[in-house]
C-alpha cells in the first residue's frame, strides 16, 4: 500500500498503482472512502494505525468491486463502524441492478461483487457527513456520489473522472488506462456529472484511479471538451 499525504486532511491509499482510497481526517476520527479490491484491509488498517485515529466511518462512491473489495473484511476489523452509501447505490450494493424507470434503460456495467455487509445508513445528495457534502454523480453507475470536503474544496469524486495517463471523464476510453471507462454505465450522464462537478471548482481532486490534482480546473475544463467530442461522435 502506497501512502501519500494531500493538504492537511486527505491521505491516499494506493494499491498495484491504479486503485485508490482514501482517509479523511475529521473530527472524530477518520472516514475511509472506498475500500479498494479485496485483499485491501490489511493495508488500510495499518494507514489509519500510523496516523493514530481510529476509522470511524466508511463512505462508498459506488458498488464496483474496486471499491467495496474489502468492505465486509473491514467491517469485521472495525465493529461498530458506520457504512454509508448512496440509497440509489445500495440496491446494486445489495445485489438489485434493476433500474428506475425514469433512468436510461441500459443495464449497469462493470462487476457488482457479492458483499454481505448492510449500509448502517443511505445518504441523499447535499447531506453533510461531517465536514463532507454529498454530491451526486451519475453515470458511471446509476448511483455513484463524490463528496466535496468544505474545509479546503477538495473533491474525492470516485470514477467521475479518472487522472490515470492524463485527466478523462468517466466512460471515454483511454489508451492508458481502459477498464474503468469500460465499466461506465452511461456515457451523456457522466458527462452532465463532469460539468456539474466541475462547477462546484474543486481547489483538488481525488479519484479512484490516478494521481491526486491540485488545482484540477483547467484539465477539467480540457476533459470535459475532449469527452463531449468524443460521446457525440459515437
Ligand atoms: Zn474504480
């Protein structure tokens, strides 16, 4: 696991390079967000030990296996822990992948995984998780959220973008680094994601996949562009 530190309250948990989580220090200990792929909890554990504050919460952007891998494990290691999830995600975290009726009618993609711990809570977009608002953010999967830390703008978005081999929305496919554009649900609501995220001018961004960004505005701006050429084309 690789741990680097970002401003004064985001850490990033790295695993075979590509697969983040993060530890968020809050006031009454840290929010994990993600999991990572299973084989993960170790790794998290012994991050939060080194900082020296308890995980007292672990938030999910979304139900893919790269994120909630190590959900059940660590939810084991931490009785007590708080689990919170998007309510439209935590049908496809409970394993439903039905969709609303007023959603684009194309199946999800990308792996659901079997995941035997229950949301002690859901959470609905412009809720506060302590220093931490929920923001929605459609379109890689029906209901995947970020959460923008008010303390200093910081945007840990999941995979509404992906930093890997350069900054890219959600579902455009890059050469670098395919899988997680290849998991995305639908490509016209990423993209309205992208530019509703992009408007609350994150000062940094965290993904789930690449490197953190400092002042994230103009490559946001340049992804957004290169991704809508991309989507109308297709
Ligand atoms: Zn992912």
């Amino acid at each position: 696991m690789h741990v680097s530190t970002h401003g004064d309250y985001l850490v990033k948990l790295t695993r075979f390079t590509a697969f983040n989580c993060y530890l968020v220090r809050q006031e009454d200990g840290l929010a994990l967000i993600d999991t990572g792929l299973s084989g993960s909890a170790t790794g998290i554990l012994r991050a939060a030990q080194q900082i020296g504050k308890p995980i007292v919460r672990i938030l999910l952007t979304h139900a893919h296996a790269d994120h909630v891998g190590s959900l059940d494990a660590l939810t084991q290691a931490l009785p007590g822990v708080e689990v919170l999830i998007g309510a439209r995600e935590a049908r496809l975290l409970a394993g439903d992948l039905s969709l609303d009726t007023n959603e684009p009618q194309t199946p999800p993609r990308g792996g659901f995984p079997r995941v035997n711990t229950q949301p002690t809570r859901t959470l609905a977009p412009g809720e506060r998780v302590g220093t931490l608002e929920v923001i929605a953010a459609p379109g890689h999967t029906p209901g995947h959220i970020a959460f923008l830390d008010t303390r200093d703008g910081t945007l840990i978005a999941g995979d509404a973008f992906y930093s890997w081999g350069g900054l890219a929305v959600s579902g455009k496919v890059t050469l670098v680094f395919p899988f997680p554009a290849l998991a995305t649900w639908h490509k016209p609501t990423a993209l309205q994601t992208a530019r509703a995220l992009r408007a609350l001018a994150p000062a940094r961004l965290a993904l789930g996949h690449g490197p953190v960004l400092e002042r994230p505005l103009p490559r946001m701006d340049r992804a957004i562009e290169v991704a809508a050429r991309a989507f109308e084309r297709a």
